[in-house]
C-alpha cells in the first residue's frame, strides 16, 4: 500500500488500525508535500480537522544506484532514530513528534508542523537570527550528548545507508566524472579541483575521517544536518528527516552545519559564536570539525546533489581553496573564508 495513491476509505482504516487517528475519524483529504530521491511525504486531514504528516519510501529509482541507500532502508533508521531519542526532552522536543512507525508497509506517522517551508532560503541570503543559531547548536549538543548502548546503535545501523553515504561523502566528490563536469561548467576550476582530487594528503584526510564515519562509533550523529532539514513552527525551529543518522565523531555533524553555514554566505561571527556556544557545552576537536568542513565545502560544490546555488567563479574558486586549506591542515575554520 502506498499513502500517496491508495484511496482514502483504505487510507482511513490503515490510520485507525494503528492508533494514529481517532477510531472514529475519517481522513477527508490528502495532499502530496514531497516525493524526493529518498521519500513521499504526504499531509492527511480528517473530518475533526486534525492532520498528520505520513512518510514512506518514494518510488522513483535514484541517480546513481551507487550512491544512494534503499529508500526502505532510510526510512526504517529515521523510525529507530526518532525511538532513540524519544526519552531526551533536548533533542526530542526539537523535532516533529513521532506517532508511530509501520514496519510493514514502511510508513512513518509525524506530527504536522504546518505549512512553513525549511531554511533552504538561507542560500539566497537570508541571515539566520541569533535565536535560530542557538537553537540549531543546542540540538547538536544535546544529540551528541545522548547515551545509547551498543545494541542500540546496532539497530539503527543499516549497512546500505552507511556505505551509500560513505560513497556520497568521501568518494564521489573526487572522483574524475565530478572535475569533468565541474570543467564543462567553470572551465577555469578544472585545474584546482583537479589538483584536489590527487593531493595525497586531502586523500589520506578523507579516507581516515571515512574508516572512522564507517567504523560506526562515537556519538549519535543526524547525518544530514542542513538548512533543508531545518524547519520553523510556531514552537521553534524543529530539525527533519533524520534517514542517515548514524554514529561517528561529532565533527562529522557539526562540521556539516558549519560548512552549510559558509556555503549560504552567514556572517563570519555567527559561525564562530556556533563553535564558541558548543565548545562551551562539549569538548569539540576542532582540526578534526575543519576537515569535516572542507570535505562538506567540496561535496556541497562537487557532488551529484550541489547546494540550491550558483555562486560566481571567483566565490567558488574561494571555497574550493579553503576547503583544501582546511582538509591539508593549514589553516581551521575559526579563521575566515
């Protein structure tokens, strides 16, 4: 069954069988959010009014099978992320509240937020306030300060979701199909990010942060934590779709944030008033968060998904020599671009 097409009578009787509208409710209308690389997202209504954000694996095939987890798979790590961190008020209650997880028909029950649209607009120049900051850092610090178990970490792990992301992370943004069609796109690139992509030391930087992201310990990671999952509701922002999480070195998320941060053009201060809050929270390496930063930087520019933009040649040329910058040692990201 799929929630996007199935009618509404059977829509209705797979809600109520599963606690997640009231027995006596009827779902009256549908409206289809999203349907990406990874999932269908959908909002049901019913005849009280109430709604519910519904989740399922998408049908359309992906890019490149290659670097792509099973949609299936993804979902299934975001219903036993959301379990997780079910009992840590500090992480929970900054996300949509789960309602539960169908595990046969893959299908995931989220509390509505309402109709606002994620921090995407960051990336056409929106500058996010102070508030926003604070709270997007609290979540990581909190996140990262969960306690979960072995087993626990076990059950989230899928061994597709972690090797696609491995690929999509440390191998495909340098890999020669990428400067080809970098050099098709900004010609005079070709050279430095040719340059990148055969630097020994980059290399060695990116398989080292790879075998540690793959070795799957540490803290509890999002995975996936950018402006797209970043959403404002009248309680706050709230953090989405969790379907890569995982665990790792924190440097790995907040190295994510921080590189997003930069892609989108945010002041110099506000990044570093981000590491300054967090460092304040938690220890935090941050050699290893500027590695992490330059490696997002380049698959941000290079990989098959870009950030939503389209920056001049001379900005682009900027960020490629500052991730190399960041990934060969030479400089950290508390210094500016």
């Amino acid at each position: 069954m799929h929630v996007a097409t199935v009618s509404l009578d059977a829509l209705t009787s797979f809600l109520r069988v599963r606690g997640w509208i009231p027995k006596a409710a009827t779902v009256v209308d549908r409206t289809r959010l999203g349907g990406g690389r990874s999932a269908s997202t959908v909002r049901v209504t019913t005849d009280g009014g109430a709604t519910r954000i519904l989740r399922q694996p998408g049908e359309a095939p992906p890019l490149d099978a290659r670097h792509a987890a099973s949609p299936a798979d993804r979902l299934a790590v975001e219903g036993e992320f959301y379990r997780l961190v079910q009992p840590w008020a500090a992480v929970a209650e900054r996300m949509p509240t789960c309602l539960g997880v169908d595990r046969t028909d893959h299908v995931i029950a989220l509390e509505d937020l309402g109709t606002a649209s994620t921090l995407t607009e960051i990336y056409r120049g929106r500058r996010l306030t102070e508030a926003e900051l604070d709270d997007l850092t609290a979540y990581l610090v909190a996140l990262h300060g969960v306690s979960v178990t072995a087993d626990e970490l076990g059950a989230l792990r899928s061994d597709g979701v972690r090797l696609a992301r491995h690929a999509e992370r440390f191998e495909e943004p340098i890999a020669a199909v990428r400067v080809e069609a970098l050099a098709a796109r900004v010609p005079r690139l070709e050279r430095q990010v040719d340059a990148i992509r055969t630097d020994l030391h980059i290399r060695a930087t990116m398989r080292d942060l790879g075998s540690r992201f793959l070795g799957g310990r540490g803290a509890l990671l999002h995975g996936d934590f950018r402006p797209a999952r970043w959403l404002p509701s009248p309680r706050g922002l709230r953090v989405l779709a969790p379907g890569l999480a995982s665990a790792g070195p924190a440097a790995l998320d907040v190295g994510y944030f921080v590189a997003h941060l930069l892609l989108a053009g945010q002041p110099h201060e506000a990044i570093a008033a981000v590491l300054q809050r967090y460092r304040r929270a938690a220890p935090l390496d941050m050699a290893e968060v500027s590695a992490c930063v330059g490696l997002e930087i380049i698959r941000g520019r290079l990989g098959v998904m870009p950030v939503p933009q389209d920056p001049l040649p001379a900005r682009l040329e900027a960020e490629l020599d500052y991730a190399t910058r960041l990934l060969r040692g030479g400089a950290t990201v508390e210094l500016p671009l």
